[in-house]
C-alpha cells in the first residue's frame, strides 16, 4: 500500500510540476510575441516620426523663403511710398 501512495503522490507531483511548467512557457510565449509586436511598432513610429521631420524641415525652408520675400515686397514698397511722399512735398514747396 505504501508504494501505491508513494506512486500516486509522484504521479500527483509529477502532473502539477508539468502543468506550472506549460503554465509558465505559455507566459513566455505571451511575452515575447508582446516585445515582438511593440519592436515592430516601434519601428514604424520611428519611420513615420522621420518623414513627419522632413516635412516639418522643407515647410520651415518655404516659411522662411516666403518671409523673405514678403520682407523684400514691403521694404520695396515702403521705399516706392516714401519716394512718393517726398515728390509730393517737393511741388508743394515749388509751389
């Protein structure tokens, strides 16, 4: 009798052992298909983050080339009006 306990209680053991141990390899498995995903995630972020600053630098160049322009419109047309204005006070004092 005592060997039949004996065999029951390894088989006992034997089976709970087996069964943390597929317990365990399942959270393993979870894990690493986890790291997995967020690795290919965060590849992508990384990539889309890159065109998102190359747009961001060419739209920067196009704000600073069209300021530019504009600077050089209004001083041009500042220069225009202030000629203007001094032609006109040149009659009156003719006058």
């Amino acid at each position: 009798m005592k060997k039949l306990l004996i065999i029951a209680a390894f088989i006992a053991v034997s089976t709970f052992s087996y069964a943390q141990e597929t317990a365990q390899d399942k959270a393993d498995k979870a894990a690493d298909k986890t790291k997995s995903a967020a690795n290919k995630v965060g590849s992508e972020v990384k990539k889309d983050a890159k065109a998102v600053g190359k747009g961001v630098s060419k739209g920067a160049d196009k704000v600073g080339e069209t300021a530019e322009k504009g600077y050089d419109a209004t001083k041009k047309g500042v220069k225009k009006g202030a000629k203007k204005v001094e032609d006109k006070i040149d009659k009156k004092k003719e006058d």
